[in-house]
C-alpha cells in the first residue's frame, strides 16, 4: 500500500486502540522517507481526525520536533514495545477482586482478560461497554454490563476501580465518558480507583490544552476531563506510584506546529 493510502486509512479507522493506530501511523510515516516535506501536512491530519488519542499526539510531537523525523518514528516505536503498563496492572490487581472498568479501556482489559480469577463490571460508555463485555464472554470471562442507574449498587461491591487515561494534562486527565461519574462516586464511597497511564498518554499544557479546546468544540465528543485528585494510586511505565499530587511529566516536546489547522 502506498505510505498516503496507508494515511488515509489510519485517518479514517474508528475504535482502533491507541496502541494499534500509533504502530499503523508510525509505519506509514516511515514510508515518507522519499517526501518528508510532507509529514507536517500529515501529521496535522492526522491528530484532527484523533483528537483524543494521546499516543498519537505524542508520536506526531516527536516526528516534528525532531531533527530527524524517521529516527524519532523508530524511537517511538521501541518505547511502545518495551511500555510495561499491563504486566504491571495485572500483577497488581489482588486475587478474587471484584473490579469496575469503563467502555473499552485497551490496555486494562489487555491486563484482566487473561485474569480468571477477576470478576469484572463494565460501565457503558457510548457502546463501548456493551462491545467490550460481548467481548470477553466470547472468551469465557466473567463480566457484566452495567448501566449509570446501576453505578452506586455496583461501586459498593467493587474491591477496585480503574480508569483508563486516553491523554493527560498536568493534573487532569482525559478519558471514556462516564469515567467521572464512576470515578467520584468511587471516591465518596472509599474504594480505591486507580488511573492507567500508558505510554505516549501524557502531554505537555501547550497540547493538553490544543486537545481539549478540539474536543470542546465538539459536543458529542464522548469522553469526560477527570481531575486526578479522585485518583488514589497511579499504573504507567515507571510502574506504581501513590503520588498523586506531584503534576504529570510530559513524554514529548510542546510542538505547538502540531496545532495549526490544514485543510482536511
């Protein structure tokens, strides 16, 4: 496939995970090597037509702000592959727990599928809920559905809540709607909710900021600004962390090139 076809079709995708659309655009970009005048075009492309994928975000922001494009994409590409979120989420999480997720958070359900001692509950957010529980009867784990109206009966049977970080400021925190809700409620009701923050998810204020305003603007957009101090315990690369005060370190340089807007 040629390396703009191959663009086109990541631009296009919708419910990929954000780890598949980082991998698929970095191998495309990596067949510009021959037009590499053409990447700030498509690297603007492509985050208007992702606006709340944070992975991809911060693949874009290295590819720019690098002095060499194809070596920032092949960078990239080997943090994802040695990014140890979802071991470290699944060794976690204890023995026999009862566990509350929302829609279709990648990574964590990467760490719980294979888990089958867990009993999980998923809350749905835009059919994602509905799609991931489908899912994962279709391999025999034990998971249900839960609608909002459900959420209070369902948190006080949780042992542990977790949420998934699609992108992240410095103290806030982008994810699946619905995720504020069953986050603070979580907290009113002293259960424990953890945030998962896989590689590439956090941004610098200049980006974080860029994101929101897009999202903003649209309002079927269907995600929720969750701040982190509903956060009791931290999943990411560097592994777990309990600090929750001390504000998020951003994995990639403040490329605002990347937030001008070119013709779709």
């Amino acid at each position: 496939m040629h390396p703009i076809e191959h663009l086109r079709y990541v631009a296009r995708a919708r419910g990929a995970d954000p780890v598949s659309l980082v991998r698929e655009t970095a191998s495309a970009l990596g067949g510009l090597s021959h037009e590499p005048a053409g990447i700030v075009l498509v690297v603007r492309r492509i985050v208007q037509r992702h606006p709340t994928v944070g992975p991809l975000w911060w693949l874009c922001s290295h590819v720019l702000g690098a002095n060499d494009p194809f070596d920032a994409i092949r960078r990239c590409e080997d943090e994802l592959e040695a990014d140890k979120t979802i071991k470290t989420l699944r060794d976690l999480v204890p023995q026999d727990s009862v566990v509350c997720i929302v829609g279709w958070p990648t990574a964590t359900l990467h760490a719980l599928a294979p888990r089958g001692d867990l009993k999980i509950f998923i809350v749905e957010s835009n059919g994602d809920g509905d799609a991931a529980v489908d899912r994962l009867q279709s391999i025999d784990v034990d998971v249900t559905l839960v609608q909002h109206e459900n959420l209070s009966q369902v948190i006080s049977q949780c042992d542990v809540v977790i949420i998934e970080a699609l992108a992240t400021g410095a103290s806030d925190v982008l994810c699946s709607g619905g995720s504020h809700a069953v986050a603070a409620l979580a907290y009113c009701e002293q259960k424990p909710v953890w945030l998962v923050t896989s590689c590439g998810t956090r941004l610098p204020e200049a980006l974080w900021i860029g994101m929101l305003t897009d999202v903003r603007a649209d309002f079927e957009t269907p995600v929720d600004v969750v701040p982190v101090s509903l956060v009791t315990q931290i999943i990411s690369p560097n592994g777990v962390s309990n600090d929750v005060t001390t504000p998020f370190t951003a994995e990639c340089p403040p490329t605002t090139e990347l937030l001008r807007r070119s013709a779709m």
